[in-house]
C-alpha cells in the first residue's frame, strides 16, 4: 500500500521539516562574517580578544562548519542534525558572551578559566595565534563599539543563529 491511500509510509520517506539551503548559507555567511569582522577591530582598531572573545570566535567557526555541512548534505535527516548541533552551539555562545560581560569582565584576570582551557586543549591558539591568541584579560576586553558591548554584539549575533535555525526546524 501506498502513503497516499491510508496505507504505510515507505521506507525512507521523511515528511519531518528540515532547514533549506538558504539557511545554512545565511548562517555560515553570518559566522564567518563575525570571524572577520572580530580580525578586523583587532588587527586594525586595536581591540585585543579574551579568552571569552576567543572561545566565541571558535564557535562561530564551528557553527559555520556545521552550517555548511548542513549545506551540502542532501538528506534531510542530516540537515535537521546540523540545525540542532549548530542551535546548541549557538546557545553555548550566547551563553559565553552573557559570562564575559557579567563575570569574566568583572575580574581583574580571567586566565585559567573555563573559555581559556577549551581553547587551548584545542591547540589553535598555537596554530593560529593571529585567531585563537587570548591578548588580553577580560577586563581589558570589556570595550564597546559604537556604544554597545562588544560582547552583546556577539550575542545578538548568536540569538539570530539560533532563532533563524531553530524556527527553519519546525518550517513545513
């Protein structure tokens, strides 16, 4: 029996919503987009990153590596688990940039933290230290852009994704 006569599905057949292309690429553009633009008020405006502005950076990397694996792969099954690991990843970032501004920023060291730690067992910090190099302490870091916090920027960033990929999900 066929679907379409009130029988069973065929096997494979997946009727669950899955984000389109569209959005992956929107996403990836997005993260990579927030990568260089943070090496941009670094290396020509002179705002060095924290461990926490590090670890933010890291994932919006792996938010667009999942995004754009969820670009490529054609099944949809696949693409809704790159929208779920890339909206849990989205709110790890938020969740690090809400940290920096009400904790990390308020201390006079944040070396030896938690964002400090995840990026060196990662070893980009070595390999890519014009990326991944914390240069400064959370404190230091604690500087605005255009009048808003540079963190909030980040976590504003973060929120889109996270919306964006988590309402494609329930799209029909």
């Amino acid at each position: 029996m066929s679907a379409a006569r009130g029988g069973r599905r065929s096997f494979g057949t997946d009727l669950r919503p899955s984000p389109g292309a569209g959005t992956f690429a929107f996403a990836a553009i997005l993260c990579f987009g927030a990568v260089a633009a943070a090496l941009f008020t670094q290396h020509r405006l002179g705002m060095q990153p924290c461990p926490w502005c590090v670890l933010q950076r890291l994932v919006f990397v792996a938010i667009g590596m999942v995004a754009l694996l969820g670009l490529v792969w054609g099944r949809p099954g696949g693409r809704r688990l790159a929208a779920i690991v890339a909206v849990l990843l989205a709110l790890g970032g938020f969740a690090a940039a809400m940290w920096q501004h009400f904790v990390a920023a308020a201390t006079a060291s944040c070396n030896l933290s938690l964002a400090d730690r995840i990026v060196a067992a990662t070893r980009l910090n070595e390999w890519l230290p014009d990326v991944f190099e914390a240069r400064a302490t959370c404190a230091d870091a604690a500087v605005s852009l255009v009048g808003v916090p540079y963190e909030f920027w980040s976590a504003t960033l973060f929120v889109v994704l996270a919306v964006t990929l988590g309402l494609a999900l329930r799209r029909r």
